[in-house]
C-alpha cells in the first residue's frame, strides 16, 4: 500500500479550500476503522473558520499547524456510547490512522496533534469546539495542499523484532 510508505507529516499548506467531496472522503476513511465491540464511538469536528484555528492553534505548545491550514479535522469519542470504556482512544486513534493514509491517497496532507490524554488539552479543545458534555476530544487534525513535502524514511528496524 502506496500510502503507508509515502506519508510523512504536513504541518504547512497551501490557502486553497479542500473540496467538499475529498472531505466526505476522509471521513468515510476514517469511519471505516475497526473499534472494539464495533462501538464506532468516535463523532468527527470539520473546522474551517479561521478564528477558531488560531484559537485551537494554542491548545498546546504543539499545535500550530492548526493555524497555517485551511481546515482541521477534530476526532472526538462520546463516552456513552462505548460498549468498552476503556478502548475509546484507542478507536480514536486508529480512526486517525485511516484519516492520515487517505489524505496521502487525495493528494492532502496533514498532521495528527497530540491532545488526549492531556487533561489540560481535552478540556481546551472540548470548550472552543463546545463539545457536548458526554464527549472528549481525541485530537486534532490539519489538512491541507501541502506547502513542500519531506521525504519519508524506511523504518524498519530488525532489532526491534523478536520471534518467541
Ligand atoms: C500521538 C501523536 C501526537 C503527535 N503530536 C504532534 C503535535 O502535537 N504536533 C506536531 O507537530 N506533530 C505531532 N505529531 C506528529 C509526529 O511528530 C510525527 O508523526 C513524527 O515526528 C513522525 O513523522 P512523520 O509523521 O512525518 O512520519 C504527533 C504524532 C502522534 C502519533
């Protein structure tokens, strides 16, 4: 699969919006994931208003990608829907892989930002998205046209491999 050795992290875009059709496709992609018991807890926050990306931009010392894009994707989980507490973020995060490879497939780009499990930061992306109160925010995502792109680096490490 192309995407997974060609991705790399986008954290500068072009200002041109991304088509409505490639958003819905991104979140088909990351609804697509596997979740425990097939909760499918997550809910999805497309955020384009500028003011709010700067505001979320400043949730953590991190996340100033979210202000030189022209769109964040915030993945959220809601806690009362969740057959097995314990594994929301976990589907969050999978969920966010998903996103991550489909952007690469579109031509996109984009970056996961680290929010949960920072209390600090859940909070203050909960409150400037006012999300409803039986949800946590799991992280944020800014996507765009990227603006220059790095190369990726095979990974691969043997001695990080063990057969039992
Ligand atoms: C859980 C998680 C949290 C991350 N948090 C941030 C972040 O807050 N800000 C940021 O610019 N990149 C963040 N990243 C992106 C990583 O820095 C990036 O994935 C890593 O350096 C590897 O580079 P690559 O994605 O280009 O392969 C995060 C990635 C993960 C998986």
């Amino acid at each position: 699969m192309d995407e997974i050795w060609n991705r790399v992290s986008v954290r500068r875009f072009e200002k041109r919006p991304v088509e409505k059709e490639k958003i819905e496709k991104v979140l088909r992609a990351a609804m697509q994931a596997p979740s425990a018991g097939d909760e499918e807890a997550w809910r999805f926050y497309v955020i384009e208003d500028k003011e709010l990306l700067k505001k979320l931009a400043r949730v953590s010392p991190y996340a100033s990608p979210a202000a030189m894009a022209p769109a964040v994707l915030a993945v959220s989980y809601d806690r009362k829907a969740l057959r097995f507490p314990e594994f929301g973020e976990i589907d969050c995060a999978i969920a966010s892989e998903n996103v991550l490879l489909e952007l690469e497939s579109l031509g996109l780009g984009g970056v996961m930002l680290g929010i949960a499990p920072i209390r600090e930061r859940m909070d203050a992306v909960h409150s400037l998205l006012q999300l409803p109160e039986e949800e946590e925010a799991f992280t944020l995502i800014p996507f765009g046209y990227p603006l220059g792109k790095g190369s990726s680096r095979d990974r691969f490490d043997s001695q990080k491999v063990h057969y039992r």
